[in-house]
C-alpha cells in the first residue's frame, strides 16, 4: 500500500506547537488513508513513545468515523521481539540494583574513604543508571577506562574505580543483558533485517525527541524506510535557518528546546526547511509563538533580540491570553492558581495544572479541596506515603533500635494494624485498649516499652483476650543487632506485618487484615512480591540497611487516587502534558532549580569526561523541559506563575521566563513592555483576590484573665511548692485546682530536669540513710557506688546516665566534707518526712515533703532542700521562692506529727548542679512567725470573692512558659495589659 508518496530521501514531518499532537496525529492519517482502501489503515504501523500517549491515539480513533484502527505499538515493546531474535532475557532491574550494591559494598569495605557507608543504595542506583545510559548510547566500559583524566582531580580517578565494578557486573551475567542494552541490540538487528527486506506497509514513529541514543538510530531507520515516516511533537516551523546550523554543537546548544530536531535532521542529510507539516492544524497563537522561538534562541541571545526583534510583530495578540502571576510566597501563588481553576470549573473548560514541583500541586489540591474539587493529578502518591508503604517502613524500623513509646503508638493507631478480617468490634476495642495504654505510659512510662510493660498493663484490667501477648510477641525485643541475608530479612518483616496487621483476634491461617487491599495495598504488594522473588541476590545487610532498602524501592512505586477526580481539572507533570490538550494550561512553579529543575550532581562523570565518552550532556534534561516549556506556553489560554520566595530564602526566576520578560521589556515601541504590563495586571488581580480571600475575620483579642470563682470553689489544700506558682502565676493554680486541668505528659520521655531532680533526691536520700546505717559508708567511693546503681535501675538512656554520674563524681568529695560539717551540727533525724499544717481560722491545709531534717543536741531543727538547678538566692526566696521559708514555718507550727513542734535553728538549699552550692534560707530577716502570718494573709485574700486568680502575674521571666498560658490565651495580651476580673458561678 501506499500512504506516501514515494521519494529518494529520508521522510521527515512534524506538528508545530500549539497544535494538539495525538488529535493532529490521528486526523493526519485518516486524511491520507481517506482515498485508500478501508483496510489499508489497518496495515498502518504507529510506534509511539509513551502508553499515555497511545491511549489518547486510541481514543481519537474511537470517536469516529468508524474505521479499522492502525496498528499502534510502543518503543519498549521492541524488545518483546528479542526472545524471537536468539537474544538472552532481560535482567530484573531490581536483581541489578541488588548485585551492584553488593559489589560497591565490597569496594567501601575495603576502602572506606572513597564514599560513606550511608551512600550505598544512592551509589548504586547512580551506577545502574549510568549503566542503562552507556548501554543506550552504545558506550562500552572500555571507553569509560580510556578517558584522559591526566589533567583531572583525583575524585575522576576513584570514580574510576567504581565503574570498573561495572565490568565485574557484567561478568557476572555473560548469559543475560540489561534492558536498555536488550533494546538497543533489538533496535540494531530490527534495522539489519530492515536492509535486506524493508517492510512494504507504513511505519511511522510518532511522538518521540529522540533524546536517547537507541531512539535517535530508529528514527533514522524508519525515516529512510520505503514507507517509513517520523513525526515530530513540538518543531519550530519559525525558527531561521541560521539559527538551526547553530544548534549541531551539543556542548553549546544541548539546553535548547529544537537540539534534537537539528541533530536528526543533520543526521539524515537534511535541511530544517525539508521536514514537512503532517497537518493543516494551526497554532493556537503563531504570534506568541514567534515571541517564544526569539526569546529562547541559544547565546548569544541578545544579539538575536537586537536583530530580530524588531520585526516582531502582533505582540498584543502573542500575550492576549497569557497571564504572569508573580506571587510572594508559595501559599500565594498557589491559592491563585485554585482560585482559577476553581473558575475554569465553573465554566466548564479543561484546565491543567503543569510543574515538576510537587509540593506546589499538593498545595494547590488542598486548595482545591475547600470547594471540593478532587483534580486529576497524573503522577499519584508515592507508594512509600501511602498506608501500605508507611505501615511497611514502620515495621522495617522496630528491626533498628529499641522500641520507642511513639514507635509503638504510630504503629497501634495505624489504620492498618489490628484490622483483621474476624470481628468489626475487635479493631474498636484494640484503640481504646491503645487509648488507655497511651495514658499509662504518659504518666507511668517506661520509655522504651518492654514485654514486662505490656504484661503489667494487663494486670487487673478487663482486656480483649490475647491482646497483651499479641503485644509482646510482635513489638518487644524487635531489634536486630546482627546482619542477616536479605532473604531473611524479607520474610522476618512479612511475617511481623502480616501478624500485626491482623491482630490478636486471628481466626485463619494466613490472615492479614486489609494491609495488601486496595489499589495501594495491590501495589505493596507487587513490589515487595518482586523484592522477595529477588531477594536472593541482595546478600548479608544491617537492620539499618535494610530499612534503607526498603524505603528506597518503595520511593519508586507510585499510586493513583481511588477516589473519582474532578474530569476538566487536571494535574500533570511535563511527560503528561505532551498527550494532552486543555482549554487553559498552567505552568507553575516557575523558578530555577524546580522548572528547569536543578541538575543531579554525577559522582562518577564530569561534563567534559561525558562529552569526551559520547554520553549525554547534564544539559540534556534541561532541554527536554525547554521542549516542554515551549510546547505548553503555545496553549489556547496560559497562566505563567512562580514565588518570589520559598520558605527558606528568595528564589530565581526560571531562564525561559526571564529571557521572555527581559525581551518584552526590551521592545516598548512594539508594544511589548505594554503587554507585558497587562500580564502582570491580569495576574494581580487573581493575587489580590486570593489575598482577599485568606484575610481573616478580625475578631477582639481576649483579655487578660482573672477569674473570681465562688469561694467554696476554691482550693482547700496547697503544697509548698505551689505558693511560688501562687505568687507568680495565679491563674496556674486556678486551672489545676479549680478546673482540675493537668497537663499530658509527653509522649516520648526524655532525661529532662525533672527526672534528674527525682532521680538525684533519691540517690542522696538513699546514700544518706545508708550513712546512717554504717557511718564507714559516708565516703565518695559509695556515693558514687550508689548513683551508678541507681541510675542503671532508673535511667534507661546511656548518654544521660555517663552525664549524670559525672557530675555527681565532680562534687562527690566536696559533698562528703560539707556533709561531715552537717553531721557535725546534728544528725539527720527524717528524710523525705510527710507534713501537713492548717491556717486557723482559714479552712486551707499547707502540705509539704521536706527532703531532710536534722536535729542538734539542743533539739533546734535543721532543714535542707536538694536542688538540682540552680538553687533560689535569698533575694528570690524573700520575695517569691519561699518554700523553704514555709517549711521552716511549718515545723515550728508542729506539721511534722513524729518531731512534733521544734525551733528552727537554719534552713538552707543544697545545689547538685555542675558545682556543690550551698544557699541558706534568710531565716534571721524572714523569720518563721512572720512567714506564717503572711502565708495567711496571702491564703486568706483567695478566700476574698473579690480577687481574681490573674494569668501571669509576677513571672520571673517573660519567656518562661507556663502549663496553661495557651488557656489563659498568652500572646493575644502582654503583660502591659490590665487583668479583667470574671466572676464564675
């Protein structure tokens, strides 16, 4: 048969942008089969680039007239051909990855300075991918050995080393080849066969830049065939020929969007002016199309614009439908962006979001969300963020360390665990059994939970049967010290996921709740399926490792939404966005380093070393997205957006954006910087309605509070240490005693200052009844004996207990000669002594633990407080920490029942802080009566209806915080402010 006429050169054609390409494409072979026979356009064959590509071919075809379909077929398909060809099977590319991080780990082994033991699997994926580009290229290791890096740093030398791994890989697998390497030979010998007996049907590749070496020598190929035709996405029709002999040097022009068009066409003999218009279809804009073609011209740009510029011509018309949003933030830019496609929704156009910036487009669809708006975003979920994939990481992890109270909780409130298939009401009572043991070991601990934890948690509560020895069977005692084979590791993590996923309550073997269902759990469960086919060639590996691994192949699946999207909005990425065709197209995220994004660092060559082996260029990327850049600005109607700043500094415009505004800006006679004014106008309409709709209700601040609750309301019975909170802080003691609000412990304890203080009173109440017991046992030796004992009972964290010890030997000597002094002056009489006083005629009881009381032989009371910090001056404890000050009142009101009423001779705070520190408690100007007469007057002016527990009322600091200042709404007020009184019924 007979699509085109026949000719003695290559056949060349293309869609120029702004032309939808699969419609052009489809449209374009219906007319020329139109005059043929019915069944001569199902001998057509359409090799295409992409599956997203072919299904939009299908689909054009599918809307008629009804015909018979072409033959469509995909590039990688080619390589199904090779079995038939004698060519050995492909190798798993997972099976790569595993051996040739096997290999690199030997090569760090041995010598541990040539990368970091963390780097592995990024070295290894680095590697299999200049692998699969040397293959495509047609680049041996050879090569690779022969580069001249005589004038290089010694980092190419060792990079060396690391590639010449790549000769022991394929050593290892004489009997297989990689998949780019497959498809290469498949292309080559397709196109020997080609030589003798060209086929006679119509061969058209479609779609494809050629940007990679195999690619590129097809295409060739087929443009030489009898009927052999490529068309190309995308061609700059505009662009002087000039201009296209400029673009054949690849390390000068690789970043510009029409390269690989002027490479082919050089290849083929060719002249740009011989490639062809597959269809009539015209442009959206060819005004803004000439703009773009000048604007993204290689360097020396400027001398273009000053040649060329003048004859632009229509740029009104060029920038009619282009708006320019140049947003302050991220926030900003994309609330625009929601707010306009919010509108396309209500108008009922198409409307596509386009950038590489992820976190952009999850910003915008939770835009989108607040009018529920679900778009159709393209690349999905990661797997790895998806329930599946997080609920695999997090079991992966309890292999690495102790288990942590907030590892345990992440995996029990995990809507995965416990979701077996028997009863609905056990997943139920499995998070309130975990709701009641998230309290207990908030108040209780301990930090790193144990199977003693789970079983004492058990005792005396009606628990669902088995779920404490589920517990312990599945999250105590995880970790693993040693390295095991991969194979071992596979199957220790489905065993410990499936068994937690189903619960306690299995009734069947093999049950595993809902962890592999679902299209996320589908697709869990293909990759570690494939993880445990190739598991074998992973080797031995750390827990650590291990979870690298895994987080790493995860990383690598991705999952669309389940939920029905939104059909006209749509998010794409750039490879999306060359099959699709849409009323208004978005590009956002318009800054350097994200749309061209920033280019990966190569560990293992340079640019030069690249171009010197036939490898492609790091430019090569960043012309694709010139490519994609060029062919989505030609749209019907464009939004071009960016952010001023990031959330961490200032940002640089995208080149292509810059170089478009620069040479508007340059061209004021023609109308250019005019139109360039209105798309900025058009964009800040959009940002000013944004910001319009982000402005907050303005709502009164609250006051500053002092609630006057009743009288009879009011705490009856405070400790010592809540008179200084009293003083300083009396809305604190309103909301514990009144409200009965107590703070929620953390989660994850931690060796703070409060458990050292409780740990350190103890040492020394231990060491010093000890002493007493054996006054031989009043040494350094066993002070520190006793710490280190205790502190291995109660301080389960390593570094904080070397700390800890340390500081107790430094003042350890010191302390026993203060000690012995103190023992001189009177004998400890109790520690840790429980008192309890009532202020007459007040209704109130003053509580306290004295840490020490000693006795002389005149009978007069000696009081001493530890304190680890820093211990209060006097100045502080006559105005405010007076707890000392109301012991010693205490006692000598009797409150300690077994030393009954006793004259106190001193009082003073011991400081156990990096240095021995004694402060003596200003008995002789704060006597013991005067103190307690003030304690009733301070306690009897609460029990006034009148006065009101006011928030933060003498605090030492203003950036000290307080348990309730949230409550108290701290920061809506200062302390400027006047307290409001509030009376409470």
């Amino acid at each position: 048969m007979m699509l085109f006429e026949p000719q003695d050169s290559p056949r060349v054609f293309a869609v120029p942008n702004g032309v939808d390409f699969p419609r052009a494409l489809a449209q374009g072979l219906i007319q020329r089969s139109r005059s043929l026979p019915p069944e001569n356009l199902a001998r057509v064959e359409v090799i295409l680039n992409t599956s997203r590509m072919m299904r939009r071919c299908r689909a054009l075809f599918e809307e008629g007239p009804a015909l018979l379909l072409p033959r469509m077929r995909l590039l990688i398909d080619l390589a199904g051909e090779a079995s038939l060809q004698g060519l050995p099977p492909a190798l798993p590319p997972l099976r790569r990855r595993l051996e040739l991080s096997q290999l690199i780990a030997k090569l760090l082994d041995a010598q541990p300075d040539l990368a970091a033991r963390s780097s592995l699997y990024d070295l290894s994926d680095s590697l299999a991918n200049l692998v699969d580009e040397m293959q495509s290229e047609g680049v041996s290791t050879e090569v690779i050995r022969n580069l001249d890096i005589s004038d290089m740093s010694g980092h190419w030398a060792r990079a060396q080393q690391f590639i010449g791994i790549v000769d022991q890989f394929v050593d290892l697998h004489s009997d297989t080849v990689d998949t780019q390497a497959r498809q290469r030979q498949m292309v080559e010998t397709l196109i020997a066969k080609w030589e003798v007996d060209p086929p006679q049907h119509p061969v058209i590749l479609a779609g494809s830049t050629g940007s990679r070496g195999t690619t590129h020598m097809l295409m060739e190929a087929i443009a030489r065939l009898p009927q052999g035709a490529v068309v190309l996405p995308g061609f700059d029709f505009e662009q002087p020929p000039e201009v296209w002999h400029h673009l054949r040097d690849a390390l000068t022009s690789e970043d510009h969007p029409q390269y690989r068009f002027a490479k082919l066409v050089a290849d083929l003999d060719m002249d740009p002016g011989d490639v062809q218009r597959w269809s009539p279809d015209q442009p959206a804009s060819p005004a803004r199309n000439r703009l773009v073609s000048l604007a993204l011209r290689p360097a020396p740009v400027t001398h273009a614009w000053m040649s060329e510029g003048p004859k632009l011509t229509e740029l009104d018309k060029a920038c009619a439908d282009v708006t320019l949003v140049e947003a302050a933030n991220p926030r900003a830019e994309a609330l625009a962006i929601a707010l306009r496609l919010r509108q396309a929704a209500e108008d009922g156009k198409t409307a596509a979001l386009i950038s590489p910036d992820r976190m952009l487009t999850r910003l915008v669809s939770a835009a989108l969300d607040r009018w529920g708006i679900l778009p159709d975003d393209s690349a999905g979920l990661p797997l790895q963020l998806t329930p599946p994939g997080r609920f695999l990481r997090h079991v992966a992890e309890l292999f690495c360390r102790p288990l942590t109270a907030d590892a345990l909780l992440t995996l029990l409130k995990h809507p995965l665990t416990h979701d077996g298939t028997s009863a609905a009401a056990a997943r139920g009572e499995h998070l309130r059994h975990t709701r009641d043991f998230e309290l207990d070991l908030r108040r209780n601990g301990p930090p790193f939970p144990d199977a003693a934890s789970f079983a004492a948690f058990g005792t005396d509560r009606a628990l669902t049967p088995g779920w404490t020895a589920w517990l312990s069977q599945n999250f105590a005692d995880q970790q693993v010290a040693k390295t095991l084979h991969l194979t071992d590791w596979v199957a220790l993590l489905r065993t410990r996921a499936e068994a937690i996923a189903a619960g306690s309550q299995v009734l069947a073997e093999g049950e595993c709740g809902t962890l592999w269902d679902k299209k996320a759990g589908q697709e869990a469960r293909a990759v570690f399926s494939n993880l445990e086919a190739e598991a074998a060639y992973g080797g031995a590996m750390s827990a650590r490792d291990f979870a690298d691994l895994l987080s790493a192949i995860l990383s690598q699946g991705e999952v669309r939404d389940r939920d029905a999207p939104y059909g006209s909005i749509m998010i794409w990425g750039t490879l999306e966005a060359r099959v699709q065709g849409a009323d208004l197209v978005i590009l956002g995220g318009l800054n350097e380093g994200s749309w061209p994004e920033a280019a990966k660092p190569d560990p293992w060559l340079n640019r030069q070393l690249r171009h010197q082996a036939g490898l492609l260029l790091p430019e090569r990327r960043i012309g694709l997205s010139a490519h994609d850049f060029q062919q989505a600005i030609a749209a019907p109607e464009v939004w071009l957006t960016r952010a001023a700043r990031s959330d961490e500094a200032d940002t640089v415009a995208s080149r292509w954006l810059n170089r478009l505004t620069n040479l508007l800006s340059g061209l004021p006679d023609q109308g250019g910087k005019a139109a360039l004014d209105a798309m900025r106008q058009r964009g800040q309409e959009w940002l000013d309605w944004a910001e319009a709709l982000e402005q907050p209700t303005e709502l009164p601040s609250a006051p500053r509070p002092s609630p006057r609750p009743p009288v009879a309301s009011r705490p009856r019975r405070l400790t010592i240490t809540e008179i200084p909170r009293l003083i300083r802080d009396p809305y604190a003691v309103y909301a514990k005693h009144v409200l009965r609000l107590k703070p929620l412990n953390p989660l994850v304890q931690e060796p703070d200052a409060l458990l050292r203080g409780i740990v350190v009173h103890e040492i020394f109440e231990v060491f010093i009844r000890d002493s007493l017991e054996d006054p031989s046992r009043l040494t350094p030796e066993y002070l520190i004996e006793t710490a280190r004992s205790l502190l291995e009972r109660d301080v389960p964290w390593p570094v904080a207990r070397m700390l800890w010890l340390s500081r107790i030997q430094r003042l350890a000597g010191e302390f026993i000669l203060a000690e012995q002094n103190r023992q001189a002056r009177g004998k400890p009489l109790k520690l840790e002594a429980l008192g309890e006083a009532r202020l007459q005629p007040l209704d109130f009881t003053i509580a306290c633990r004295a840490d020490r009381i000693d006795q002389d032989d005149r009978g007069f009371l000696h009081l001493y407080d530890y304190k680890t910090g820093a211990p209060p001056s006097e100045a502080q404890q006559k105005k405010f920490e007076k707890q000392l000050l109301i012991e010693a009142a205490m006692a000598e009101e009797g409150a300690f029942k077994e030393i009954g009423p006793a004259e106190v001779a001193r009082a003073a705070f011991i400081g156990l802080g990096s240095t021995l520190k004694e402060v003596p408690a200003p008995l002789q100007d704060q006597p013991p009566a005067k103190i307690w007469e003030e304690l009733k007057q301070l306690i009897g002016a609460y029990f006034e209806q009148d006065q009101g527990y006011s928030s933060r009322r003498m605090v030492h600091r203003d950036d000290i915080a307080g348990d309730y200042d949230h409550l108290a709404r701290f920061g809506e007020w200062d302390r400027s402010a006047t307290p409001e009184p509030e009376d409470l019924t």
